[in-house]
C-alpha cells in the first residue's frame, strides 16, 4: 500500500509537516519494502490553490492514505473522489517514520 | 469623466465622500463597485428599477470526447482543475473563466456554462438627481471581479461618473479603479491609514492613474501623514474633521448635515481641483 505523508524534509527522519498544500516535501511510502519517493512541493510557494495542486499530485502518484496535519476543503473535496482515506491531525513534533509506524501499527 | 474612490485600508470613509460627492453634483452617475458590501445606497436613497444578473463562466467538460490527457489541468493558472483519471474535477471557486483549457482541450471536449454569481441594479435617487448602480456578489462566491466589471458597464462618458471602490489594494480595487480618470484615495489620521495609503499610492502610480488625497477623520496632532504627503507632493484634495456629528448621522444612514452645510463649498470645489490636476497631468504626459 501507498502512503502519502506530508513532511518538512526529504527523509523518513524529518518532521511531519501539519500544513497539506504548503508543506515542504511529499514522502510516497510503499508500506511493504518501507521504500519511499520524496516529491519537493512546488505548491509551497503558490499564490492560490496549493491544496488542490497537491491533492492532483498524490492522486497521480496512486496513495491510498494520506497522513498529514490539516486537509483545507477544495484539496478535501477532490481526495475524497479519489477514494483517498485522509488522516489528519498529525502533530509537528513527530518524525515521519513514527507516523507511519504508528499508523500502521492501529490499523492492524 | 470618471473618478473613483478608493482607499487602502477599510472604514476611512469612502462611501461617505463618494455619495457626498454625487449629492452635491445633481446628474450624476453613481457606481457602486464595492460588491461584497455595497452600501452607498443607504445614504443616497435610490428607488430600484432593474436587477441584471451577472455570471461568470465555467468549464463544463464533455466526457464522451475526453480522453483524460490531462492538458486542461496543466494550463490552468487557478489551479481549478485536477484530472483524476476518471474524471476532471471542477472547483469552481478557484476558476476565473479565462477560457484557457477550452481553447487549449485537444479533443474539443470542454464547453462554457454559465453561472450566476451576482446582480446588477439599476435604481434612481430622485432626492439628489443621480443615475445610481451598485454591484451585490452572492454571499459565497470568491471573485467578485465580473460583477464590478458589469457595473462598470453603465459608465456614461459624458457625464460625471463617481466610483465607489473596495477597500484593500487586490484584485478587486483594480479592477474598480482601472481606467478612471482621476482617483482619490481616502485616508485617515493614523498610523494605519498612513501604512494602506501608501500601497494604494503604489498601485495607482503602476496603472498611472492620477490622484489626490482626502483626509477623514483629521487629526492634526498626528503630523506622520501630512510630512509624508508633502515629501512626495500629493495634492491634499480635503481635509474632513473628526466630528462625532459625522458619525452620528452616517450610523443613522443619513448624509451628514456638516457635508451639506459648513462643508459644502469645500465638497463642490473637489470636482473644479481634480479636473485641474486632470488638465495637469494631461499635459505632462503629452510633453513627455
């Protein structure tokens, strides 16, 4: 399973980042192997509608879950039409890789 | 002639001077462009006539002839499209209507739709002899530039046409301000006002619009606006005094009695200083 996870650097050691669309970083985690793609954000810096660019950007990467801090409505709106499960509510001070253990670990 | 009010920052009394100025100025045309609020009707009193919805243009999308390329999604500017592969998702809040993926679909398999997203009314003041128009965005709607370009619309070029503009120095105000011949910009004694005036300024020297400055709610004491004023030589249009008479009338949605008595004269003389400055600017751009 693929999951999306926002983060504020490019390794399973940074820190989650809490917003969605202005994060620094997407990491694309393969939950299996635990491999995973670091995507910069180019939303970071967009005027308007860096929630919907990004919420494109994991569509097309094919995640199943999202893991992030605060999902704003239009982004909300198109994952869920992608049957994308979100999970939001992530705090800043957790480490990516502890997320996503975590995660893991509740839904088995 | 066209002359627009505008401000930086909000509650300086731009409606106060714009419908003063049209009540002292019997034939002309009231426009008001401050869509998200409007209320120069509530002091000049204009019976209604007419309402003319306005609408702005969506994609709508053909799926028998898309083939999900994804190409509308790309050339959007807003953001406003995201192909998901089994269907091109539309949020119509960020879409301005710019036509782009329409012209750009290589299957022809977008269309316009149109959506209502304001009105138009058309009224007249018969207390003051003013042709008045005013803008109302839906409540819930994210551009309100089409509904100020349709009010925009009822500019009548040989008459004396008064723009109330939106507050703030976005998208908005520009479009309310472009093309005016003249702005005057509203400000007040404070820091604050001070601060707004100088990106409204920044912002009419880019659409090189000529302007002036009314200062409400005077306070001499606060000497930071009147220095700056005079270090870059902006003409001072008007000086309105703080006088708790003022706000007492204007919160009752009456015109202020001191506007149409001590200050009368100051308020006709607005309109002969800006065709002065009009006249002016005329020539130094000519002579440039």
């Amino acid at each position: 399973m693929k999951i999306a996870i926002t983060s504020s650097g490019g390794s399973m050691d940074a820190l989650v980042s809490e917003q969605f669309g202005r994060c620094q970083y997407f990491l694309i985690v393969d939950s299996e192997t635990m491999k995973f793609e670091a995507v910069s954000n180019l939303g970071e810096q967009m005027q308007s509608g860096a929630g919907p660019k990004a919420a494109e950007l994991i569509i097309n990467k094919g995640a199943e879950v999202l893991l992030t801090g605060h999902v704003g409505d239009k982004a909300e709106a198109a994952l869920k039409k992608s049957d994308i499960i979100i999970v939001d509510g992530l705090k800043g001070n957790l480490k990516v890789k502890d997320a996503i253990n975590s995660y893991l670990a509740k839904k088995s | 002639m066209i002359i627009s009010i505008a401000s930086g920052k909000g509650g300086t009394g731009k409606t106060t001077v714009a419908t003063s100025l049209a009540s002292v100025n019997p034939g002309s045309v009231y426009l008001d462009c401050d869509v998200e609020e409007p209320n120069g009707h509530i002091l000049l009193h204009p019976q209604f006539h007419v309402e003319v919805p306005t609408t702005k243009s969506l994609p709508e999308i053909d799926y028998s002839k898309c083939t999900y390329c994804g190409k509308c999604a790309q050339v959007c500017e807003f953001h406003a499209l995201i192909n998901l592969g089994s269907e091109i998702f539309l949020i119509e809040e960020l879409c301005h209507g710019c036509g782009a993926c329409e012209y750009l679909c290589p299957e022809k398999a977008i269309t316009e739709k149109s959506k209502t997203i304001g009105i138009v009314r058309e009224g007249f003041s018969v207390l003051n002899n003013i042709e008045f128009y005013d803008g109302v965005l839906n409540i819930g709607e994210a551009s309100a530039s089409p509904v100020i370009k349709d009010v925009k619309k009822k500019i009548q070029e040989n008459k004396l046409n008064i723009i109330d503009s939106p507050p703030g120095t976005s998208c908005l105000m520009v479009e309310a301000v472009r093309d005016s011949d003249f702005c005057i910009l509203v400000t007040e004694s404070s820091p604050f006002g001070l601060h707004d005036l100088r990106l409204a300024i920044e912002v009419l020297q880019i659409l090189k619009i000529p302007f002036g400055v009314v200062i409400n709610k005077y306070e001499k004491l606060y000497t930071e606006l009147e220095n700056y004023l005079n270090e870059v030589k902006i003409n001072v249009l008007m000086k309105i005094p703080f006088d708790k008479r003022i706000a007492e009338d204007y919160s009752n949605g009456k015109m202020p009695d001191v506007f149409l008595t001590v200050l009368n004269e100051e308020f006709k003389n607005i309109i002969k200083k800006i065709h002065a400055l009009v006249a002016v600017d005329h020539i130094n751009t000519t002579l440039h």
